[in-house]
C-alpha cells in the first residue's frame, strides 16, 4: 500500500490537492488497515484523510530547498527503472 505515496515535495509544478488528497488516503488506508472502512467508521476515516491532506499541504509549504525543482516525467522514469529491476524474471 505504502508504495503509492509518493515524494510530493520539491516539484513543479507543485503538489496538486489531487496528489495530496491520494497520499492521505493511502496514509490513513495502511494505518487503519482498511481500504474501505465500515459504515460505522466511514466518517472518521473521511475526516483523517480531510486532516490530514490539510496538514501535508501546510507542511510542504512551509518545507524549504535549495536543490532544483524536480521533473515528475523523470522521477516516473527512475521509479519505472527501479520497478523493473526489482521485478525483473531470472
């Protein structure tokens, strides 16, 4: 699960809310063990994803670099790279 949240920080174009929001959901996925909770816990799984998407986005606000942006289609390329050796058949 872990695996699809990704560096949001240092990017530009920025973190959308988009990509902040999908990184909260599978935060709060993998802590609870849940990827879709029970009626009787949907509200408070609904409401940690809200938080914390809102906490991400102030953080990495506030996070300072002074390394160059990042470009998302390279870092897919490393990441595809890496995934491929990883999995690679003998």
């Amino acid at each position: 699960m872990c695996r699809n949240i990704h560096q949001l920080h240092n990017f530009e174009p920025e973190a959308t809310d988009d990509e902040v929001h999908a990184a909260a959901l599978q935060f709060v996925r993998k802590v609870s063990g849940s990827t879709r909770p029970s009626k009787a816990n949907a509200e408070a799984f609904d409401r940690a994803v809200v938080e914390i998407a809102h906490v991400t986005r102030h953080l990495l606000e506030d996070l300072v670099t002074t390394a160059p942006p990042k470009d998302r289609e390279v870092e897919a390329a490393k990441a595809k790279e890496r995934s491929a050796k990883r999995f690679a058949t003998a």
